[in-house]
C-alpha cells in the first residue's frame, strides 16, 4: 500500500502530461464558456447560422449542400422526394430560408426554387417525445401542400436510428467531418474571424462526439505511465465505474468478443463501449488510420439519457475502393436484410442500429437485462455475426 501511495503521489506532483492534459481542457472556447455542449437550443442556433446561405459566414449554401448531399446518402423505408446527390451537388440553394423553432421544429429550410423542405429535430442529449416526429412531417406537409421535395432529418451525435420510417439519420459526427473537409479546403479564402469561430465549433464538435485525437492520445499517455496510479484513484476515489461498462462486462462472456480489457485500441468510456466478436477477427481488415477500433468493422454500445444503442459500424479505411467494395457486398449481397445504409461520412458508415428504452442507469441489473434483450430479441446478434461472416469469408476480404 505505501508503495501505492507513493505511485499516487508522484502522478499528481510535477506530472508534465497531466499538466498538458490539464491546459487541453481549459483551453479558450466561447462555445465552453457559452456550455454549447451541454444545450440542444445552441447546436441548433449554430448549425442554423450554418445552414443559411444568407448569413455572414461567405459559404454561401456550401454547408447546406454538403450536408443535404450526406444525408441522401442514408436510407429511409419511406421516401417524400426525388432529389439526386448530382441536383444538389451541381445547383444552387441560394434562396434557402432557415426557420428557427418553428412550430416547435429545430430547424426548417425552405428553398421555393427547389421545391424543397428540409426539417431537422435535432438531440444532443435529451429524449424523443411521443408522435414528435410525426407530428412535425404532418406539420410541414400542410404548411407546404404544393411542395415536391420534403427531407426530414433526425440528428443525434452518434446518428441514432431515426425511430419514424420517413426521417433520414444523421449525427453530429458526420457534421464535424463536413467542418473540417470545409476548413481545410476553403481557409484561404474564408475571413479569419469566421474560420477561427468555425474551428472552435469543431472543438467542441469532438469533445462532444469524443473525437479529439490529441486530446485522445495524451490521456493514453498519461495512462501509460501512470496505469497504476489512475486504476487505484478510480477504485479509491469513485464509487463504481458506469453501469454501461458493468452491464457489459456481465455479458461479455456470452458475447466471446474482444474489447478494450483485451486491446487498448477498443475505445471505452461511459458513455460508449466498443467490441468485436472472436469469431470475425480474422476476416476483418486491420486500420492503419486512428479510429475507435483496431479492426475496419466493430460493434459499439453507445450510452444516451433515456437509450441504449447496439451499432455495427465500418471505419475508415485507408484504400477507398477496397472499403468501397467491401461496404458493397455488405449491403447488396445480405439475403437477411439486416444491413442497410444507416449513416455516412468520409470515414465511417453505420450499417446496422438498434435501440432499446433505460428506465434507470443506476440499476446494474436493470441496465444488463435490457442489454441481453437488445442483443438477442432487437439487434439479432447472433444471426448477424453468422450473416456478416459468411459475406466476409464469401468476398475474400
């Protein structure tokens, strides 16, 4: 125990990567300072700034275009347009107007000159009331009788299935991705204030969605070098670690997977837990680029207010067409139907999504018993290991 105490002592005295740590987090933001992070109502008053071609930002309708061209990506079993990625890519929706908390609705987007409605609940932490989004497309549709082209949006950080057949899904991941591609290819000739005011939005756009790969890297370090320190102040001085990470590890065996007790590389926190089975290892391709797993398809539980949700997910592989080809044969070649295109971005697409309600995060019991039932009765998991391995094995992968 002294030898304990001293290890202790040590990390909190004169640690330079603590104190580096320590700096990263009080970093300026005005998005900090103004708890952004923390309030649906300012996302949305920021992506609303975004949206407008209007406003002074100079993009014109570059972010709507690009955005509205992720989203048509995705899949929805009920479809009230018939845009293409190319109409939106080669015309303009400079005459968009961004509606604000109409009628409740987060955001609303009227083009006249594309016969187009975009509207999109936007969550960052909180639940989805009953009928909300029904409501909301009712609303719009008698608002805007005439018009062709109604895109419906739910947008959630981790882009969540969209629990109504007609909205498209969509997370603040793939808006920190759309930021960043605008920031790098566009900071020439953008105004200084402007792209500094963006790049803090993306700031806190990575500590939201846990993207932030230097400030990743540094807490690994720290953990490093000071393993034993840190485990001993998370079991002397916290009274448990999440209900998440204890419903898991109560069901890892049934699972036989690898997570991050196995690999550090498997993400963990308590708000996600990633993980892949065994039995896949072998056939799935290992990344070279930072993700949140070693391995270019992995499994994660993602921890909300009221939800949990089961997510199979492919990262970010270095040879576009091979993940091209791969993603593919996922999607056309599934006799089951159990992988469809949930969300997309440049570096990840979510192929699989199920969601069940918490009624109380501090029941372990609770927690893991709702686990068990996403995994066998909602998510399938089994059957869709089985699935997923015959497609990999089948394409050579």
């Amino acid at each position: 125990m002294e030898d304990l105490y001293q290890q202790v002592t040590r990390f909190v005295t004169n640690n330079q990567l603590l104190e580096q740590l320590n700096a990263r987090l009080n970093e300026f933001n005005p998005f900090k300072v103004l708890r952004v992070s923390q309030h649906e109502i300012r996302h949305s008053n920021m992506l609303g700034w975004l949206l407008n071609p209007q406003e002074n930002h100079q993009l014109g309708d570059l972010f709507l275009k690009k955005m509205l061209a992720e989203v048509l990506y995705g899949e929805i079993q009920v479809q009230n347009h018939q845009l293409q990625i190319t109409d939106i890519m080669l015309g303009t929706l400079y005459d968009a107007e961004v509606l604000r908390e109409w009628r409740n609705i987060d955001l609303l987007i009227f083009s006249k000159a594309n016969s187009l409605v975009i509207l999109i609940e936007n969550k960052v932490y909180a639940g989805l009331a009953d009928h909300q989004l029904s409501k909301y497309i009712t609303t719009v549709k008698q608002r805007y009788p005439n018009v062709k082209n109604v895109v419906p949006i739910y947008l959630t950080i981790n882009g969540d299935e969209a629990p109504h057949r007609e909205y498209y899904s969509f997370s603040h991941r793939s808006i920190l991705d759309i930021l960043n591609s605008i920031i790098y290819l566009h900071k020439e000739h953008m105004n200084n204030q402007v792209a500094d005011f963006i790049r803090f939005y993306i700031q806190t756009l990575e500590a939201l969605t846990m993207q932030d790969e230097k400030l990743v890297q540094l807490c690994r370090e720290i953990y490093k070098h000071h393993k034993e320190a840190i485990e001993a102040i998370i079991e002397y001085g916290t009274i448990s670690t999440s209900s998440l990470n204890q419903a898991f590890e109560l069901l890892e065996n049934e699972l036989n997977c690898i997570s991050h007790n196995e690999d550090s590389k498997f993400f963990l926190s308590d708000k996600e837990r990633w993980f892949l089975p065994k039995e896949l290892q072998l056939q799935i391709p290992s990344l070279s680029r930072k993700w949140k797993s070693p391995k270019a398809l992995s499994y994660f539980f993602a921890a909300e207010e009221k939800r949990l949700l089961l997510i199979l997910e492919l990262g970010p592989i270095s040879d576009i067409q091979k993940r091209s080809e791969i993603l593919s044969n996922i999607l056309e070649n599934n006799k089951k139907q159990f992988f469809s295109r949930k969300s997309n971005s440049s570096s990840y697409t979510r192929i699989r999504s199920k969601s069940i309600e918490i009624d109380d995060w501090s029941d372990t019991e609770h927690v893991s018993g709702q686990m068990k039932i996403l995994l066998e009765q909602k998510f399938q998991y089994a059957e869709v290991n089985e699935e997923l391995k015959s497609l990999l094995i089948n394409n050579n992968f």
